[in-house]
C-alpha cells in the first residue's frame, strides 16, 4: 500500500470517528428530547463529568505525538509500514477517547440537560478529533 493510501484510509477513518463520535446526539435529542428529563438533578453533575472527560484525552494525545514523530523519522525505510500501523493504532484509541464527550452529552439528553451544554461538550470532541488529523507534512 502506498503512502498516499495510507492517508486517504486514516482521512477516512477520522471521517468515521466524528460520525461516530457526534451522530448520537441527534439521535438521542430526536428520539428522547421532547420530555422532560428522568432525573433533572443529575444533568450538571453529569456536564461537569462529560467536560472532565476531556482530561482523559491528554496522555492519549502524546502517545498519538510520539507516534507521528516517529512515523516521520522512518519514511522511506523498510520500517515504514510498521510505523503506519502503529500509528493508526494508537491514534484509534486517542480518537475514541476524544468521542467520548459527545457521548455523555447524548446520555445527557435521558436527564434533561439543556440543549446549550450539550453542544460545547459536542464541540469539544470536534476539537478533541481535529487534533488527531493526519498532518499535511507527514509523507
């Protein structure tokens, strides 16, 4: 597989991770969204939980940074390949932790938290996968 192969399936992959990360919401909203919450006093512990959560994503972030350097360093050498998959690998796990944001805020919608908090946490796994895109310079 050729490098540019490579990037077109981890561009695509990152594709995949933001709809898997952001559709649920939506979703939630759409089917449980018009009644009131099951446990109201639990929507802004369960924000607060949901913005904590993104704390979660830092130590995957320098695994995902040292695993582009070192992809970087090897281009062009038979180690190449195993770079790539090493990378995809720890970058698919760095992705599922930066979904997992939305995905309280979707769980958040069963308590009734309100629709405002709901998308910055939305918007912070937006940020969260935005850095795990493959950059330009790499190949």
């Amino acid at each position: 597989m050729t490098r540019s192969e490579v990037k077109r399936r981890l561009a695509l992959a990152w594709w995949q991770y933001l709809a898997v990360g952001l559709l649920p919401l939506p979703v939630m909203a759409w089917a449980f969204g018009g009644g009131d919450g099951l446990i109201p006093v639990l929507a802004m512990p369960l924000f607060i939980a949901g913005a904590a959560t993104m704390f979660l994503s830092l130590p995957r972030f320098g695994a995902y940074k040292r695993a582009l350097i070192a992809t970087s360093k090897v281009l062009g050498t038979p180690e190449e390949p195993a770079a790539w998959i090493e990378l995809a690998r720890v970058r698919r796990m760095a992705m599922l932790f930066a979904c997992i944001p939305a995905w309280v805020a979707a769980l958040s919608v069963l308590v009734g938290l309100e629709a405002v908090p709901q998308i910055l946490l939305a918007l912070s796994t937006l940020v969260l996968l935005y850095l795990y895109r493959i950059p330009r310079q790499l190949g």
